[in-house]
C-alpha cells in the first residue's frame, strides 16, 4: 500500500522523458521559461511604473508652480509679467522631466 506524501511540494515524478517534473506536471524547463517570461514582465511593469511616479512628480511640480505664481501676483499685481514668464519656464522645465523618463524606459 503507497503511503500519502506529508508534503506536496517535496513529491516529484518522472515524466515521460525522464525529466523531474513538479506536482503540476510541468518540467523543470516549461517552469524556468515561465520564470523568466514572468521576470521580463516584471521589468517592464517597473519601467512603465517608473513614468508613472515622473508623471505624478511633474503633476504636483507644476501644480505648486501655478498656485506660487498666482499667489505671488496676487501680492503684486506690477510684477505680473516677469512672474508669468518665470512660471511658464518652470512648468516647462517640470514637464520636461517626464519626457526624459519616457524616453529613457523605452
């Protein structure tokens, strides 16, 4: 009489060709492939995560820019120019930075 394995995991069986094969019936190669099939996913879900935080940060950068800006010409109405000029660059400048990360992720 065949004895009930205590531990699913450490049972393994032959496969037809002689390889060890898992519990689930795969080979030691489909699961290595599978291995690196999950793998390179991974990268690519951290690269495009990766943009995605440059996004978030240039979002609040330029937030912050709009709300200094039209604070600052709420205090001085005179200095409205130079303030909206320095305001566009900046905005430019934090936008920019998520470009940089698409470029480099792909």
């Amino acid at each position: 009489m065949k004895r009930a394995p205590t531990n699913y995991f450490l049972q393994f069986r032959r496969s037809d060709r002689g390889q060890p094969a898992g519990i689930d019936g795969k080979t030691a190669n489909q699961t290595n492939i599978m291995n690196i099939t999950m793998l390179a996913e991974a990268v690519n879900i951290t690269g495009s995560l990766h943009v995605g935080l440059a996004a978030l940060g240039a979002a609040l950068g330029v937030g912050l820019i709009g709300m200094r800006a039209s604070e600052a010409v709420g205090r001085n109405p005179g200095a409205a120019t130079p303030i909206l000029v320095q305001a566009i660059l900046s905005t430019a400048f934090a936008e920019g930075i998520v470009f940089f990360a698409i470029f480099l992720v792909k």
